[in-house]
C-alpha cells in the first residue's frame, strides 16, 4: 500500500468539464425533471400558442379562408362546372386538405425546438432521467426513445423498440409507444385548446402528461399480468457532450417530419375528406338517394338537413357507445372514427361537419360552433380519448409488424381503445 501512496499523485483539483456542470444541474436527482416539464412548456407555448399561432391563423385565414377558396370557387363555377363536382372539390378536398395543412406552420416550429433538442444532447439526458422512474413501473429506460420518437410520428417511434432486447420489454413499448401525443395529434389538441380553453397553454402540455402517465399506469397493469412479469433489462447509454448542433441538420430533421406529414396530408386525408365528403353530401331523400341540398341553409335547419346524411345515420348508430363520455353526438363520433384513418382528419372532419354553410369561414368559425356543441370537460375527454385510442391506420401497420402476431397486435389495440374509454 505505502508504495502505491508514493507513487500515485491525485489531482486535487481536477476541473469538471461544462458539459458536466450542466449535466449536474439537468439531471439532479430533484431538479431534472421539473427542468424537464419546464422545457416542454417553453417548447409548446412559442410553438402552439405564440409563434406558431399567428403563422397558422395567417394560413388559415388568409391563404386559405381569403384567397385560395373563393379563388377556386369562382374558377369552377366561371368554367360552368357541375354543382356537385365545385362541392366536392371546394368543399371537400381543398377546405379538409386546407384545414389540415393550416397547422403545418405550428409544426414545423415544433419539429425546429425538438430537432434542436435532440442534436444538443439534452434528449438522451431525459432518456437517462426517464429510466430511473420507469424503472420502478417496470419499463426500461430504453423505451423512452421510442417514445420520444413517437412525438414526430408513431410508425418510426414503433419501429425505434426494436432497439430493445428483451422480448417483454419491447412487446410492452410497442403498445404503449402511441400514448404520446405524435404530431397528427397536434392540430386536435390545437383545436380543442383554441375552441373550448381560450388557447389556454397548459392544455398541449398536459395532453403529454396525460400520454406519460398512461404509459406509466400500463407499465404497473401490465407488469401485474403473467405475460409481462420480470424485472426490465437494465440500461446503458452514452451521454454526448453538449454541443450547438448544426443549422443543416435541425432544418433538416425539422423537414423530413414536416414532408412526411404533407404528404400524409395529401394522400390519406385527401381520399378521407373526400368519402366525408360523400357521406355527408348524399341521403335517402323522397326521391330515393341522392345529394341533399344545404343552399341557404343556417342553424337548426342547418342541423335538420345533415340529420338525413349517411354519415349522420351512421354515426347515430354507433353513437350511444361515446355517451357515458360525455359526446355522444353523432358529428363528435364520426370525427372520432375518421381520426382512426389518420388523426390529422379530425380537424378535416369537423371542418367539413360545421363549415360548409359559408365557403369563406375560417378555422376559427369552427371554434364557435364546437364550444356551443360541447362542454370543456367533454371535450378534454374527446382529446383524451382521441390521444389515447388506436392511433392511425399507418401506426397500427407498424405495430402488426413489429409484433408479428395477429393476436399480439389485436391485444395491443384492444388493450389501447379500453384504457382511453375507461380514461
């Protein structure tokens, strides 16, 4: 021992590197995850309340409610097109298409803050956080990458748990990646926020809450069941030191999620609004069937005429079930299912349900009519039950792979749409 005193010298005053002593206050044991809930309300509040709100009214209203609409209204009724086709097409493709792609400005400023997050290393910190209280409900620390994935989309956020080596582990974060809010889920929350809560800004950041805390619960349920018993694998990772990431590589992350969502929005909402469209437009009438006419039509008559749509009396059907949620109305319902397609369509569908009166109506005009057709608690519970049910039809495509078993993958959904009506 005394020669190894004699030959060791220990620097005393060995200096921590910056990246350390932030790392000391990010991940301190008390501090790290109010610094954490504190980040997401910066990062929401500039993207959905601020910044991005007046982008998104500006493309809304402007671009869209004041020169794109009437634009396209007067063109094909100056070239003497039929009454049906200018419906379809004003009405149906480009104000579903249009209502959807009004929130792509508050995305885009969304994907720049996370795409900026990930690449200073704070991201893997919270992944590191993360493991310390998912671990005592039984997940892996890893399973939060996919999670975080998922707020951009949940197809790559599903397909991110193949990273994880446990078979239970990675069959439990495959079914509760899509509890985090994705951004399709935006706009809903978006539009709930600004309807019923006055754009009231702890709205979105409890939506990601209310995702965390589900996963968490299904942590504890499912670890209670034989399927999912044992201790989760343990958890390694680097930390990279912190650094400005480069402005190519946010603009570029910030794009492929913004593109993907486009295109998104340009195939699968397009054919969704446009069967809403039909759906709406067309009933049994004297005649037999054939498109009804809403011309002039305002409020309760309004109301009377879209009672006779094949969509209202679909929707009436399956109505009752939504009920004890507190919206069981059949515009509410069908909104609910076409989000099932893609969650971005729930917007559209609303647009389409409320707006035709007027061409020129804004997203805003919506606001009004959804804030008289519901209350805040029920429709705080139509976002909680839109966030938490079986995402869209791409999501529930990259779950059957991931778990490559017919049974897993209905388990998985089932399990998903149980847990957001009981929620």
């Amino acid at each position: 021992g005394s020669i190894i005193v004699d030959c060791l010298k220990k620097n005393k005053t060995q200096e921590l590197t910056t990246s350390d002593k932030i790392d000391r206050i990010v991940t301190n044991r008390w501090l790290a995850l109010p610094i954490f809930a504190a980040v997401m309300w910066l990062v929401y509040y500039v993207s959905v309340t601020t910044v991005g709100s007046i982008l998104t009214d500006w493309t809304n209203d402007t671009l869209f409610g004041e020169w794109i609409i009437p634009a396209a209204q007067s063109f094909f009724e100056g070239i003497g097109c039929a009454d049906w086709l200018t419906g379809l097409i004003v009405d149906g493709v480009i104000s579903g298409v249009g209502a959807v792609l009004g929130f792509v400005p508050q995305m885009l400023v969304l994907f720049i803050f996370l795409a900026f997050l990930e690449s200073c290393g704070y991201m893997a910190r919270i992944a590191f956080i993360m493991d310390r209280i998912f671990r005592k409900f039984g997940l892996s620390g890893k399973s939060f990458i996919p999670m975080l994935i998922g707020t951009g989309c949940g197809v790559p956020g599903v397909m991110a748990s193949r990273t994880i080596e446990n078979d239970r582990d990675r069959k439990m974060t495959v079914m509760t990646t899509t509890f985090i809010p994705c951004g399709a889920k935006l706009p809903i929350i978006a539009l709930i926020a600004g309807a019923l809560f006055d754009g009231a800004s702890w709205v979105a950041p409890s939506a990601y809450f209310v995702g965390i805390a589900a996963i968490i619960c299904s942590g504890i349920i499912l670890k209670k069941t034989k399927m999912f018993a044992g201790d989760p694998a343990p958890f390694v990772m680097e930390l990279p030191a912190y650094h400005m990431p480069t402005v190519g590589n946010v603009l570029r992350s910030m794009w492929e999620r913004g593109w993907s969502f486009i295109k998104k929005a340009g195939t699968i909402i397009t054919l969704s609004t446009i069967v809403v469209w039909f759906l709406l437009n067309f009933g049994w009438t004297d005649a037999g069937l054939g498109m009804l006419n809403f011309d002039g039509l305002e409020g309760a008559a309004m109301e009377a005429a879209q009672a006779e749509c094949i969509l209202a009396k679909i929707g009436n059907l399956i109505s009752w079930i939504f009920t004890p949620l507190g919206w069981g109305d059949w515009k509410m319902t069908v909104a609910a299912i076409t989000g099932l397609v893609a969650k971005e369509n729930v917007v559209g569908t609303f647009g389409q349900l409320f707006g035709f009166a007027e061409v020129a109506e804004d997203g805003k005009e919506i606001w009004g009519t959804l804030a008289s057709s519901m209350s805040q608690i029920a429709a705080y519970s139509f976002l909680v039950f839109n966030l938490l049910c079986a995402p869209c039809f791409a999501a529930m495509g990259a779950i059957k792979r991931e778990m490559n078993n017919t049974k897993w993958f209905w388990f998985a959904i089932g399990y998903q749409c149980l847990l957001a009506y009981l929620v």
